[in-house]
C-alpha cells in the first residue's frame, strides 16, 4: 500500500487531501465505519443554516405543523442526490464540477459555474444575516454593525489552515450537536402536541394551494437540497483513501451512504424541530404573523415562560450561521478549482464569497429595515430552488453514464427516482414563476 499523506499537516481544500484518510480495516472492527464518517456533516450543516430557519419558522407559525411533510419530502429528496453525488467521487474519482468541464463544452460551463456560485452567494446571505441577527439578539448590536462583524470570520478560516480534514469535521460535528441540543431542549420546553406534529408529515397537495405556501415549500426544498451541496459531497467524500477493486469500492460506496443518511437525519431532525417550535409557540397561541427570527426570539420567553427558551435559541442560530460558514468557503474552493481550474487560498475564497454577500446584506436591511431579515432569508433559500435543476442534470448524467461508473451505474430504481426529483423541482419552480 502507498504511503498517505499526514493529514494533521494537510491544506484546507478537499483537492489536495484527496485519499489522505486511512480507511483500511485495522484494529477493532467498529473503528472501519467510522473512518467514513465526517462527509455527511459537512453536507447536513447546510441544511441547518439561518434560511431554513427563516422558511421553517414562518411556515410553522402560518400554517402550523401542516407543511412538516415538505420537510420531510425534502430531506428524503437529498439523500437520494447526496448518495449520488458520493457515488461520482468515490467510483469516477471525479467530483461534480471537475466532471462537467471534462464533458460540457466552455460555454456551457461558465454558465453552470456562475449558476453555481450565485447558489453559494445566496446561501452567504443568509448566513451573514442568521449571525447578525444571532449577535443581536444575544449582544444588543445593531444589525448593520452585525453584518460588519460577519466579515471577520476569514479569521475562523485561517484558524483551520494546516488542520486535516477530521479536525474540520470535529468541530462541525460539535456546532451540529450544539444545535440538536439546543432544539431539543426547545422542544421540551414548549410541549408540542405530538399527535398533531405526526399529522403534519402526511402529505397534502391542498396545503400548497395558497401562494404564501407553496413559496413557502419552494424556500423549504431550495434550503434543505443546496445545489453546492452536491458539488461539495462529491469531493470531500474523496479524502478517504478507497483502493480501486470492486471490493474496496462497494464497501465504501456502502459505509459513505450510511454515514450520509445518518447525517441528514440529523437535519431533518433540526429543521421539523425548527418548524414544529413556531407551530407549537406561535401558530397554536395565535401569532400567526411571525415570520422574522428575532420575532420569534423575543416572543419565545413569555410564551414559554422562561428566558433560557430565547437563549438557546439565538445560541442555535450563531451555531448554525457558523458551521455554514466552514462547508461554504470548501464548497466555493471545490466549484472555483472544478469549473476553472483555478486554485486559490481558502481565506482568499472565503474573502471573496462574504464580500460578494456583504453588499446584498447590508443594502437589504438599510432598505427594508430590520423588519426586512426574515423577507430576505426566504428569498435566499427560493433563488437556491431555482439553481437546483442546473447540478441535478448532470449528477443523473453522469452517475447514469457506465463508461464513468461501470458496475455502479445507475440502476432503474435510482433513474426513476433522481429524474422524479428533478421533474418535480423545476415544475415547482415553474409554477411558482407563473402564479
């Protein structure tokens, strides 16, 4: 076996640590699942930044619990496209964007490449906005200083220059926990009714009649199915050293898809509890009108009837604003290096992706106000639901392509599903343009 790299010293992009990650059974047997296990969450924290907290928190407190099944439908959506886009990097050691400049012609890869990063930048918006509000609501600054402040989180980047892909993991695992936790506590504190949250996941067609809902529902898929996810998972799941037998590669596809699935579980679990939180605290005591997070901050404590409900909340939301912030400077580095062939610094990437979201930011909330956070969150996460069908196509594409795939090409029950998200998303996104 050849050497591999000492990942404790490996740079922060995915393109260099690629294979640096021992994975070859040795020592317990428990300990071999869990050298594939870090990829998901990277993936799954995006899932849980401020913009779905946006959608999520007025979808609960308009319409209760009645659009849990979107969420569900969602994640299930991005299981199905992240254990796709696993399978690319790890049996075509191609990650999705290197995949399609070696087969779409230049122009078409410019525009799937700015497609691509207007989804990153839309996606920094929210976060630039979730941890202003989060400095807010918790210090008692002023949004626009917030947003100000948001800048200096290159310096958390620089923070992880030199580290190995498994410290970077760790800690996104932690702000993943700190979120789960303070949900769950959440949940405890303000008592849903269970038998009405369960009805919730059944879905209802009708639900989606009115247009407020069926934005909402676009916000809620383009939050929970990032389309620089699929970029991101296809190349972060290659820091795992994998041998190129069939053996080595259905195992890893295997264990890959484990540890994906259990990651996004995890979100869902995070984004139900989000919306259950408003359905529970707000729709259900007549607040039907919250849809801004730091209404739904500061109504929290008297609803619930103590000031830890509020605390942990904004804890949950600068976590969550924090974590995103990691997973978008890599997957910018994997988009720029893919499409372009261009590789720069990650704290020159994260620069460059937070100045780009800075600008949208800031003008938002010094033209709609403070009251405006919640309208712009939101229509961040819809932009995010029209880029989608732009990296969904050439996932399917590719992973249905033998000469790329071989054994592992797509089989007719993973066809059927992939296009069936695929026809759905854009026939949302059409019949949202045309209401």
């Amino acid at each position: 076996m050849s050497s591999l790299p000492h990942t404790s010293s490996a740079p922060f992009s995915p393109t260099d640590v690629r294979g640096s990650i021992a994975t070859l059974p040795g020592g317990r047997a428990w300990r071999h699942p869990l050298r594939f296990a870090g990829p998901g969450l990277l993936v799954a924290v995006g899932y849980m930044d401020p913009g779905n907290w946006a959608t999520d928190i007025e979808a609960g407190a308009r319409y209760g619990p009645t659009l849990l099944f979107v969420v569900a439908i969602a994640s299930l959506a991005a299981m199905l496209l992240q254990t796709l886009a696993l399978r690319l990097g790890l049996v075509a050691r191609l990650d999705l964007a290197r995949a399609c400049r070696g087969h779409y012609r230049p122009a078409t890869n410019r525009v799937l490449w700015l497609l691509a990063e207007l989804s990153i930048v839309a996606c920094d918006v929210a976060e630039v906005l979730g941890c202003a509000l989060a400095l807010q609501l918790l210090f008692g600054v002023s949004l626009p200083v917030g947003i100000a402040i948001t800048s200096l989180d290159t310096l958390i980047v620089l923070g992880l220059r030199g580290k190995g892909f498994r410290h970077v993991e760790a800690i996104v695992l932690a702000l993943i926990a700190t979120i789960g936790i303070c949900f769950l506590v959440e949940l405890i504190l303000v008592g849903p009714h269970w038998v009405e949250v369960a009805r919730g996941f059944v879905p209802r067609l009708e639900a989606l009649q009115e247009p407020r809902a069926l934005y909402l529902a676009v916000g809620i898929l383009g939050a929970t199915v990032m389309p620089h996810n699929l970029y991101l998972h296809s190349s972060v799941v290659q820091t795992r050293h994998v041998n190129n037998d069939p053996e080595s590669l259905a195992s890893a596809v295997r264990l890959s898809t484990f540890d994906t699935v259990i990651s996004l579980l995890l979100a869902l679990f995070v984004n139900a509890a989000i919306l259950t939180l408003a359905a529970s605290a707000f729709h259900a005591t007549g607040h039907h009108d919250v849809s801004e997070i730091q209404d739904a901050y500061h109504l929290l404590d008297p609803i619930v009837g103590t000031s830890l409900a509020s605390v942990l909340f904004g804890i949950a939301l600068l976590a969550s604003g924090q974590s995103s912030t990691i997973t978008g400077t890599i997957a910018g580095q994997v988009i720029m290096e893919g499409f372009l062939d261009l590789k720069i610094s990650c704290w020159q990437r994260r620069l460059i992706t937070r100045g780009l979201a800075l600008l949208p930011a800031l003008g938002g909330v010094l033209w709609l106000g403070d009251g405006g956070v919640g309208k712009l969150l939101v229509a961040s996460q819809v932009v995010l639901s029209f880029q989608l069908p732009f990296a969904i196509w050439p996932l399917l594409r590719f992973t249905s392509d033998r000469s790329l795939m071989g054994h592992f090409v797509n089989g007719p029950w993973l066809k059927a599903g992939g296009w069936t998200i695929f026809t759905l998303i854009a026939m949302a996104n059409l019949w949202l343009l045309l209401r």
